[in-house]
C-alpha cells in the first residue's frame, strides 16, 4: 500500500497500513457519530436505530453499508484528497468509429461541459449510442491528466461498458470495481465501477460519468446520490447519461437531447396484446394460450428473444410450462437478479448458446444483444414503470442490419404506465423525424 | 421489529386467535415465514453419539474413537450442519460482523440446556475482540446466563509457551479466570460454541474444566 492507494479515498483506518496513517496530509474523520437515538454514518450519510446498531460492548456499527464491511463507532476514516499522477500516453482515444452529425453534436457539448466544469444530464434514446457519445468528453479529460470515473447502478452494465471503454482507451491504465469482483483497489486514472463502489471515494474525480442514471437502486437512494456528489472534486463535472430521465432530472441539469438512433429508424413500438385473465392463471399456474404460441413461434423461426415477466416466481412457472409445450431441446434459461449465475446466463445468451432468456426487470437496460425482438409478459404490473417499458422496448432493433423487430406486450387491463410509455415512444419517434 | 432479521423483508406478526387462546408464552418473530423455513432443524436420528456429526450410523464416529482412546471423551451436540444456510449465517454474523444476527438460535439452544446445568462459553482472544467488539458464542446466548470463566490465550503466546512447558500444556489455548473458580467446583458444565470442527478447542477447554473440579462437562454447537 502507498498513498496513491488513498487519494480520493475514503477508507477505515483499519485497512490502512501504520506507514500510511503516519502520513501527515492525512484527513480524519469519525466513521460514526453517536446521537441520542440513531447514530450516523459518515460513509452512507445513513441513520441507523441505535437498539438495532449496537454492539455489546458499547460501540455501534452501521448497518447499512455493511456490506462494504462494516464501520463502527471506534474506527476514522482516512482521506488523503486527490492528487493526479498519470503518465498520458498518445493517441488517449484508440476508437476508430465516426459519429453521426447528431451525436457529434451532443459530444461537443459534453466536451464544453467538461472543459468549463459543468455538470450535465445527456438523455439520448435507446441505442442513441451513449457511450461513443462519451468518448470525446472522456479524452479530453485523460488527455489533461485528469482523472475519470465511469458508474452504474447495475453490475451487469459495468461489466459490459468495461471492455468497451478498454478498446477506446487502449493506452490508459483503468480499473473495474463492483461487488462480486475479486480485484482489489487500485489507482488508475479510469475507474469503472458500480454506484455502490462510488461510497468509498472523496474529491477523486475531476469527471464522473453515471450511465442509467435513473436505475434502481440509484435512483431514490439518498446515500448513493450524495456518494457520487462527494466523489467528485470540486471544481470537477458530473455527466448523467441515460434514456428515460425522471422530469425531476431533466429539471436540475442542463440537458443534451438526442432523440434519435444511431441508424436513424424510429424506435420500436409497443404492441399490446389483451390477455383479460393471465394474473388468475399464473396463480394457478398457466399462462395464457396466446403467450406460449408466441414463445413457439419465434422458438420455430430459431427468432432470439427476451421474455419479460414481472415476479421471480412468475419464472418458474413459466419455465415449467414451456419445458411441457416444447418437446425440442431446451433453448433458454430463467436470470434474475440475486442469481448466482447470472452473469455466466447473461454470457450463454450473448455467445448465442441460448435462444431466449427468461427474466425480470433487472435485463430491462444496459445489456444489449444484437437482433433480438422482446416479450413482456404482464406488462400491466407495476414493476413495469414506465421508464422499465421504455428501456425493454429499447432493447430491440440496436443493429444497423436489424434495425427493426418486435415488442410485444401482454396485458391484462390498459395500464397508465403502458399509455404512458407508448406515449413516450411516439414522441421520442415524433421528434426523431423531424431530425432525421 | 418489524423487518426479517435474515432477509430483511416484511414481518407479519400478527397474532393468530388460536395462539392467544393457547396460553402460550409470546416470543416475538425475528424470522420471516420463508426464513424460519431455511432454518429448519434436521432430523437429528443419524449421527455420531459423540460430537453429533451427522453420518449414516448412530455409532462413535472416527474422530471420537480417537479422543476416546485418550481417554478424552466429550459428547457434543450439534444443532446443525456446518453448510448451506448456518455457513451463510456464521459469515455473515461472525465473521462479517452483523451483531443484529447475534440472538437467532437462542431459544433453540436454550431448550438444550438442562436446568441444572451451568453454561461456559467457548472465549475469543483479545486481539479477535478488539475487531470483532463482540463474541459471538455469548451473542448467540442471548438472554441465556452464562459464567464466562474461560479466558484465551493470545495466539502468538500460546506458541511461544512451546518447548518451556509440557507440550499439552502449551497447546492448551485457555486458562481458567482464578476469580471464578471457586463458581465451578463440584458443577455440572455445559460449554457452547459456535462449530464443532475437529473438537480440539473443545476438548481442551473440556480438560481445563475438569482439572479444576467439574463434576461433568458436555458440549453444544451450533453447528459441526
Ligand atoms: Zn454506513
Ligand atoms: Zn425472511
Ligand atoms: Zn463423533
């Protein structure tokens, strides 16, 4: 351990070797300070009931971040703020793509933003191509020296925007960080990680991108908002990238709008198909005819798809049903979030091992698999907000050589998140026209 | 409480009228339906007489063939499988830190131990407490009384100890709390720890006991 390992951290001083603590430009703080009926975290800004955090012996530890591995009242967290020490090798963008006028446009804007230390929301339709949107803005700032983050609400994305960023950026050094990974911390001058991971920095970034930003569980989470905010320096930028912003979003930062794809077709629309009984058959166990024919039937034209459905007990049920209406090979698997191998079933569908997956909302963004159409089964459920249909039907139609495909939507009563999203859609569609 | 203490969801405590007219005492849920499901006991039918490891016989197993060769014997009694879900627990409570955890099991201990008997908790050693801030047999105890008599020898001094003493002694990681001493005489002692792996740590605090003056000692984990 050196003190680069520490800058623009925030970190226990029991992870901390006595060779850095003895460091004088250290900063400390107490990880938790104790109220009168809650104690407060100083790493999640969370409250925790002092009967349920304490310990027997008179300390108190916070249960909410526990999972980073947990604080208590007896420990400081440590902070050395950030310093940049990164040897820029040339060309810093190894990227050969072109953009198109649209999203040259947005990208010169992004650019601007960093370069004048302005924070900006960048909300492009799905399959807008947000990442290569990014790329200038990116280089610009590793071309400076300056150091750059890159997170996500969901593990999944993370892993995916890694090796992409890797090839635009061969020539940097970077790291990948989430929960599930065995790597430990290092410094590099790009960071890839998850929002949760963003709750162990202070003053590190002079650019923080957060990709899906309205995802669970960012949004509405206080404590990984303001771990984001305190991540950044201070006269650093904060990019939020993502399709379906909250109007709260829209409404706080300066806004770079792009409404149409990267290929200039219109996003798909949501076809709705009614299934007045599919919540009385899934608890007894059956699903409507109409779903299993169609499963069938782009089982037959060997079609590659996602099928939607709201609850992670609604999978077995049905994968069951399928197993007994389909007497080929099976060609799918069921992925939901806690899943162990998730990422293993995400990879099979990618590697074209598996024909469909069959999955909740925690495949509704970020992972893109070229060509395929989408099945959302109960699509009338609230879990399916209106920004989770939007970001389903987006996942279809992402290829130049595809550009087009299905999404159909079962349903059993026109729900206002239904109405709503297709509204979305034909306005993003409306305004995509009139650019296109 | 109104949260699952393992998963975190919803608890409906509501109490059912036929549970009130059953005059029952109340003990309040800390486990969710689903929960209280994956923590079932096993069937404890097959299983070494001796330390309860659970295997296809009834009979002494290997391990305390040996013990018993040495003139050791200690009968054990294990809750549940070191594996699966209690694996996850002790993780997650002990070695993870989740103090919230700590009294799970406690009433199922509790219905183990004889009204006669007293309880002595396995310890940790000092430097395990300073990190940990607590012990997780006596947590696991809960509301149980225990004489916390035992007291372990830092790690480092138990072997440096090494070739001056005689070699059990050395090996011994515990020492009696002189103060307590004179509560143990004559006792019938059951000692509680967390697993039962080889039953080591358990036969030597089982051979301390006994060199002060127990009149019997036995042993519960929660696992093994
Ligand atoms: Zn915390
Ligand atoms: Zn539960
Ligand atoms: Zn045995």
């Amino acid at each position: 351990m050196n003190q680069l390992d520490i800058t623009g951290r925030l970190l226990p001083d029991t992870a901390c070797d006595e060779m850095i603590l003895n460091n004088h430009a250290l900063q400390f703080q107490p990880a938790i300070q104790i109220n009168h009926t809650t104690i407060h975290c100083t790493r999640c800004a969370s409250d925790c009931e002092k009967a349920e955090a304490q310990l027997p012996d008179e300390t108190y530890f916070c249960y909410q971040c526990f999972n980073l591995g947990r604080l208590d009242s007896s420990m400081k967290l440590v902070h050395l703020p950030g310093i940049n020490q990164f040897e820029v090798v040339h060309p810093v963008l190894t990227w050969k793509g072109r953009l198109t006028e649209l999203q040259q446009k947005c990208s010169d804007e992004v650019v601007k933003a960093f370069q004048e230390h302005q924070n900006k929301l960048l909300w492009a339709v799905t399959g807008a191509g947000k990442t290569e949107i990014s790329f200038a803005g990116i280089a610009w700032a590793l071309a400076q020296g300056l150091r750059v983050g890159i997170a996500s609400p969901r593990v999944d994305v993370c892993v995916e925007l890694y090796p992409r960023y890797q090839a635009a950026f061969a020539n940097t050094s970077m790291i990948l960080l989430h929960g599930k990974s065995e790597e430990p911390y290092q410094y590099r001058q790009l960071t890839i990680c998850t929002t949760h991971q963003l709750l162990r920095f202070q003053d590190a970034f002079d650019v923080l991108i957060i990709d899906e930003v309205d995802a669970f569980p960012y949004a509405n989470n206080d404590s990984l908002q303001m771990a984001a905010k305190r991540s950044v320096k201070k006269h650093g930028s904060l990019l939020l990238m993502t399709a379906t912003p909250s109007p709260k979003l829209r409404q706080q930062y300066q806004v770079s709008y792009l409404p149409l794809r990267f290929h200039r077709h219109l996003l798909p629309k949501i076809k709705i198909h009614f299934c007045f009984n599919w919540k009385r058959k899934i608890y007894a166990g059956k699903i409507p005819q109409k779903v299993i024919f169609k499963v069938l039937q782009k089982i037959e034209r060997q079609q590659r798809f996602l099928l939607f459905v709201p609850r992670i007990k609604d999978l077995q049920v049905v994968d069951e049903i399928l197993s007994k209406k389909y007497h080929g090979e099976k060609c799918w698997k069921t992925v939901y979030s806690a899943d162990e191998a998730r990422m293993e079933k995400v990879q099979a569908m990618r590697d074209e091992k598996v024909l469909f997956l069959i999955t909740t909302t925690i495949l509704e963004r970020g992972v893109t698999f070229p060509g395929i159409d989408v099945i959302i089964f109960g699509g009338d459920e609230r879990v399916f907000s209106v920004a989770s249909l939007v970001q389903i039907a987006g996942r279809v139609g992402r290829k130049a050589s595809r550009p087009t495909g299905d999404v159909d939507c079962y349903i059993g009563s026109y729900s206002s998140n239904v109405a709503e999203a297709r509204k979305q859609i034909a306005e993003m569609n409306r305004k995509g026209k009139a650019l296109g | 409480m109104d949260n699952c203490r393992w998963c975190g969801g919803f608890l409906n405590s509501n109490l059912k009228i036929h549970f009130i007219l059953s005059f029952k005492p109340f003990i309040p849920k800390t486990l969710c339906d689903k929960c209280e499901s994956l923590f079932t006991l096993p069937s404890r039918e097959e299983s070494c007489v001796d330390c309860g490891r659970f295997q296809a016989s009834q009979k002494r197993c290997q391990d305390c063939e040996k013990w018993l060769n040495q003139k050791q014997q200690l009968n054990n009694q294990a809750l549940y499988l070191y594996h699966g879900i209690i694996k996850e627990y002790l993780e997650r409570y002990k070695f993870k830190g989740d103090y919230r955890l700590h009294s799970l099991f406690q009433t199922r201990i509790n219905s183990l131990i004889e009204a006669d008997e007293l309880v002595i908790p396995i310890p940790v050693t000092k430097s395990t407490m300073k990190q940990r801030h607590f012990n997780q047999v006596t947590g696991m105890l809960g509301e149980i009384e225990f004489l916390d008599c035992l007291v372990a020898k830092p790690k480092a001094q138990a072997q440096s100890e090494k070739g001056r003493n005689e070699r059990i002694n050395a090996q011994q990681p515990f020492e009696i709390n002189q103060k307590l001493v004179s509560k143990i005489k004559s006792q019938k002692v059951v000692l509680i720890d967390d697993v039962y792996t080889t039953g080591t740590t358990l036969h030597y605090a089982a051979q301390l006991l006994r060199e002060n003056g127990v009149q019997s000692v036995r042993s519960i984990t929660l696992a093994r």
